[in-house]
C-alpha cells in the first residue's frame, strides 16, 4: 500500500507545525505550499533533516507550485492573513476570500478528489466561500475550530479541577467566534458531571456557576488571549494540533467524534450553513453529523452563534464573494 499524501496550503506558523507533526505520526508525505518563493522549501528541508533523529520515514517537499499537490488524499489550508492593526474586519474578509478564492480553484484542479480542511479565518466564511468555489461535495469540505475551542475548555477544567485533562469530556459547538457555545451541561470527567464536581468543590452553587461562566469566557477569548502575548501573530501549536486530529481520524478511518465545522442539512434545525457540530470523521470525510436535542438555553446560543455565522456569509456576498 502506498503511503498517503497530504498537502498543506499555507506554510506560515501553523503550516509548519502541520507538516511537522504530519511527519512525525508518519500519517503521510507532505507536500507544504507557500506563495513565498523558498518558504516551503527551507521548512520542509529542515524538518526531513530530523528524520534520523524523530525516526520517520515520510517525504517532505516544499513548493510555490500547485501541480505538486497533484495526488493528494487531504488538503488543510491555512493561506491567509492574520488581521493587522488598522485593518477592518471587512477588509480582512476581501484579503483572505481573495486568497482562498485562488487556493479552492488550484485545490479544484489539482486534487480534485481530496478531503479539505480549512483553518484560515474567518473560518466559517472561508470554509463556505471553499465549498462554493470548488463545488466539492459536503463531506469534503470542512473546518476546524470546534477541537481546539473544546481542548481550550477541556484544559481550563482539568486546570481548575487539578486533574488530568485527558479524562475531560467537553464540547464547544457553534461559529468560531465570540459566540461560540460551550456546552456546560455535557461536561463531564469520564462521566461525572463538571459542574456537581465545582459545587462540591466550593460547596456553593452560585460559586460553582462563576467558576464556570468564567471558564467559558475565557474560552471565548482564548484566541485573543494568546494574540496578547505573542504580539505578532496567533496561536499556531494548538491549531495544528487540533486539525492533526481530524486528519488522522479520516486517514486512519477512526470514525472519531470531533466538533466539526460542517454543512448543515436541518440538523440543530439550521440548513445550508457551515457551523460547528459533533461529526464522525472517517475515510469519507464528514460521515454523519450527531444531531441532539439542546436545552432552550444551549439553543438559543447556537441560534445566536449561527446568526453571527449568517452575517458574516451575507457580508462576504456582498462584498462580491
Ligand atoms: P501565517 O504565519 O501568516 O501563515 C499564513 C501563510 O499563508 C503565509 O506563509 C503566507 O505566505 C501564506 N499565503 C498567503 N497568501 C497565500 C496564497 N494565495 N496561497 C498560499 N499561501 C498563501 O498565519 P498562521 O499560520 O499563524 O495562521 C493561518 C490562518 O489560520 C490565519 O488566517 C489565522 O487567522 C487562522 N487561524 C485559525 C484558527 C482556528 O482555530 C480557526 C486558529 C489560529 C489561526
């Protein structure tokens, strides 16, 4: 069996860690693509040299050129500009769909039959504006957002708990923005409830209540918490970490359930519109979305985050996208 091929469009901060961590779980060559002559290459260059070191066998190639990803099984695309200061978000919105505009069309030539994941933002714009330009079925055609958003929450709780985070369930549902809906009620430490573990914890419920409202706050904020401290860009490990999992699930065929950037066919009662749900990610993409039912409050989050979701889809189709 041959090995598999992954592309990555974008060779930034994440795109690195992309290719880095692409070969260091030996998930498949890469082949890392930058419109900056001699990025790709020098990134590839020197991640194939801790080959020996790392101990993976994968082939590493960078290239400004969009016939090397000819091929390929997956594509995660992270071409884009983060918002400078003074750039309005609007102007943000023209400068990226510009570019994934280009990048759907050599995508579309060039591995017409891969599965996508995108990364760039405004993410749910950007993943709806991919769709559009490439005409790639839905399956194919995905964000990521949701696994990070929830990792974010997940390590507040086990933080705040003074447990490992790897027995913390928790799930950020929604756009990938300020309203994105944490689902506190479902959070849960191998199925204890998180929020009968905080009352206990304070022996106090409208204590236990603020622990959490600011736990989800800060998930909210999280993106620009770390923007904060770095100061030139935003956060890029955990991203790519985040968009490893979902790549792994649907080169593996793992059939993992991850909160997914996915197009809605009337589940959570929303049609036509890419927002963050629980997917099973399998060799076909996005194999089934698990639709459930939400309290009136948990659907009114959601209504709220798609409705941001809409305005963001109707500001990019009037700005010409
Ligand atoms: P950065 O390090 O700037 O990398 C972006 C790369 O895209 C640069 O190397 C550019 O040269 C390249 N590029 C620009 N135009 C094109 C083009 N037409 N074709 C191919 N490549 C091009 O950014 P980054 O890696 O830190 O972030 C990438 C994107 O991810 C940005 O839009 C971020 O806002 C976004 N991001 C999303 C999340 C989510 O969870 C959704 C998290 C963090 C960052």
């Amino acid at each position: 069996m041959s090995r598999k091929k992954i592309a990555l469009i974008g060779g930034g901060q994440i795109g690195g860690v992309l290719a880095q961590l692409t070969a260091q779980k030996e998930l498949a060559d890469v082949v890392l693509f930058d419109i900056v002559e001699d990025l790709p290459q020098g990134k590839t260059l020197d991640i194939a040299e801790a080959s020996r070191v790392d101990g993976f066998d994968v082939q590493l190639r960078g290239t400004n050129e969009y016939k090397d990803i000819e091929g390929s099984d997956l594509v995660i695309i992270t071409a884009g500009l983060p918002r400078k200061p003074g750039m309005s978000r609007d102007d943000l919105l023209t400068t990226n769909a510009k570019i994934m505009k280009t990048v759907a069309e050599g995508v579309k030539e060039f591995a017409p039959n891969s599965i996508v994941i995108i990364i760039s933002n405004p993410l749910d714009a950007m993943v709806t504006l991919f769709k559009k330009v490439s005409g790639f079925p839905a399956n194919r055609v995905m964000g990521q957002a949701g696994v990070l958003d929830s990792s974010r929450f997940a390590s507040f709780i086990a933080w705040e708990l003074g447990i490992s985070v790897k027995d913390i369930n928790a799930m950020v549902l929604g756009g990938h923005g300020d309203t994105m809906v944490p689902i506190v009620r479902y959070s849960n430490v191998n199925g204890v409830p998180v929020m009968e573990l905080l009352e206990r914890k304070y022996n106090d419920k409208a204590k236990a209540k603020e622990i959490m409202d600011a736990m989800v706050q800060r998930t909210k904020m999280a993106g620009g918490e770390v923007v904060k401290l770095l100061k030139t860009g935003s956060a890029f490990y955990s991203p790519a970490s985040s968009a490893i999992a979902m790549a792994e699930s649907i080169l593996k065929d793992q059939k993992r359930v991850l909160p997914t950037c996915a197009l809605l066919n009337g589940e959570f009662g929303v049609s036509g519109y890419y927002v963050g749900v629980p997917v099973v990610l399998g060799s076909n993409g996005v194999e089934k979305i698990l639709d459930f039912e939400l309290d009136a409050e948990e659907q009114a989050a959601f209504d709220n985050s798609v409705n941001a979701v809409k305005s963001l889809v109707e500001d990019m189709e009037r700005l010409g996208f």
